[in-house]
C-alpha cells in the first residue's frame, strides 16, 4: 500500500508522515523522502550549485523514485540516495531498504508528477498557512542546513513561493485526503492511522495465510 504525501515547504508533511509509520510495526513500514532524490550537483563549481531553483520539478529525479517505487511493488529491493543539502551532491553510500506493506513517500511535488500519482493507492495534501510554512522554513534551513537568514529569504521569494504557486498549491486537486493545520490536527491524523492500521494488518493476514 503506497500512499502520498504532499504539501507546501513547512506544512507538516514529515510530521504527518512519522505518526502514520509510528502507528505501525518497523518491519512493516518505510517512509522515503522525495527530496533524496534531488539531481547530484556534483559536476558544477560550488558557487554555481546556490543558484539552482531546487523547488522546480525539474531539480528532482522523480524518473528513479518511480522506478524504485515499482521495484518495491514487485517485491525487490531498492538503494535509495543519500543526499547533502550543505553541499548539494549525493553521497557515495545509499540507503538500501526491502518491500515493507506500506510505503509513504512525502515531498512538496509528489501530487505535481501523473506518474507519481498513479502508483499511490492515497494521496494526502497537507495545507497550512503560508506564514506559518515560512517561519518553520527558515528554522530548518537556518539550523538543520547551515544556511543563513538571507539566503533563505532570497529563495523563499525568487523560487519557493513562485514554485509553490505555480506547481504545489494546484497538485492539491489530485488529493484525495486534504488536511489542514498539518501535524496539529490530530483528527485528521487520527482517521488516516485508523486506514493505514486497517490495509496493514489485512496485508499481513494475508501475507499469513499464504504462508500457511
């Protein structure tokens, strides 16, 4: 069961995402993050690498990640990239991980891609206040990703929110399940971890009942 998980930069989409694979066992869940697949920027001079507008589709290797996402539905394993923000390359080790029952893949554009679309058995908008999205960017940014303040207001205004408007906020009619107020709304959180707690155990049963 592969679901979906979109949303603007801050709105809560990690968040979500870990209480959904929170309320299942480890063995049976694996969250993978659109933003591993960012394009390795290795081969550019590091002052150019700055200048990438990281919030276009085209920044992404989406063409991988659906790639990788059919090889778990077929039942094989995946290396899914590692990759530095501080430097934005790739790094040499990768992240191998097994088909689990339940597969969550959250980013900002995974709803703007039919592709992507159609392997997800649900898709869920996370929407939040753009205010409320900016602060938590910059916080990350500034603390997780060494950058400072002015660089962070200089994308948010030339790429992140054009970006936003013109390819995030629209994925949003491909949802079927929009939440708003992001992780703070606990009741929306609640109804999807009742749906997923329901198709993994089913899986599982199943996958029991096989075996016998």
């Amino acid at each position: 069961f592969m679901l979906g998980i979109a949303g603007g930069t801050g709105s809560g989409k990690t968040t979500i995402a870990e209480r959904i694979a929170a309320s299942v066992a480890p063995s049976d869940v694996t969250l993978i993050e659109h933003d591993s697949y960012y394009r390795d920027l290795s081969g550019l001079p590091a002052s150019e690498r700055d200048l990438v507008n990281f919030d276009h589709p085209d920044a992404l290797e989406t063409e991988l990640l659906i790639a990788q996402l059919e090889a778990l539905r077929a039942g094989h394993a995946i290396e899914v990239p590692v990759y530095d923000f501080a430097t934005h390359t790739r790094r040499p080790q990768a992240r191998k991980i097994s088909p689990t029952p339940l597969v969550l893949v959250e980013g900002i554009l995974v709803l703007a891609d039919a592709r992507l679309r159609d392997l997800f058995d649900l898709k869920v908008y996370v929407d939040t206040d753009a205010d409320v999205r900016l602060l938590r960017r910059l916080e990350r940014d500034i603390q997780e990703r060494n950058r400072s303040f002015e660089s962070v207001r200089e994308q948010y205004q030339t790429s992140v929110r054009p970006m936003h408007l013109q390819f995030v906020e629209p994925s949003k009619r491909w949802a079927n399940v929009i939440v708003p107020e992001g992780g703070e709304n606990r009741a929306a959180i609640e109804l999807l971890v009742g749906k997923v707690e329901r198709v993994v155990s089913s899986q599982v049963s199943a996958e029991h009942v096989g075996r016998g």
